[in-house]
C-alpha cells in the first residue's frame, strides 16, 4: 500500500504529526511519501492508494495550499 502524506505546518507542531503518522504507516509495512504539501505533484496523489493531509487550521478554514490540492 503506497500512502502519500501533505503537510502545511508554521510552527513545527502539524510536521512533527505528519512525521509520526509517517513512521506509524512505515512500521506497519506501507511505502511512504511525505512532503510539504506544497511538493506534491498530481503523479503522486494519483499513484498512493491513500492521501492523508495534515494541515492547520485558522478560524475554522484549512490553508489556502490544502484547498487547492488536486490532481
């Protein structure tokens, strides 16, 4: 199973999450991809069997990058 994990982080504390759902899936026997969400191509959200993005949230609306993601 291919995961592709998108992170938007400003003070560190979404990234060090993503991480940790990173290294979870790994252990658990999945191929990994993780980068800032800004990186991700629409290739690889095409080729992962699940996307998990992680971003924050100011009120109550997901950044602009997280909303735009597509493939």
């Amino acid at each position: 199973m291919k995961i592709i994990i998108g992170y938007e982080s400003y003070h560190g504390n979404t990234r060090t999450m993503a991480y940790a759902l990173e290294r979870g899936a790994r252990e658990a026997g999945a191929e990994t991809l993780i980068r800032n969400i800004r990186q991700i191509k629409p290739f690889d959200i095409k080729s992962a069997d699940v996307v998990i993005v992680a971003t924050p949230t100011y009120h109550q609306n997901s950044i602009l990058a997280a909303r735009q993601l597509s493939c």
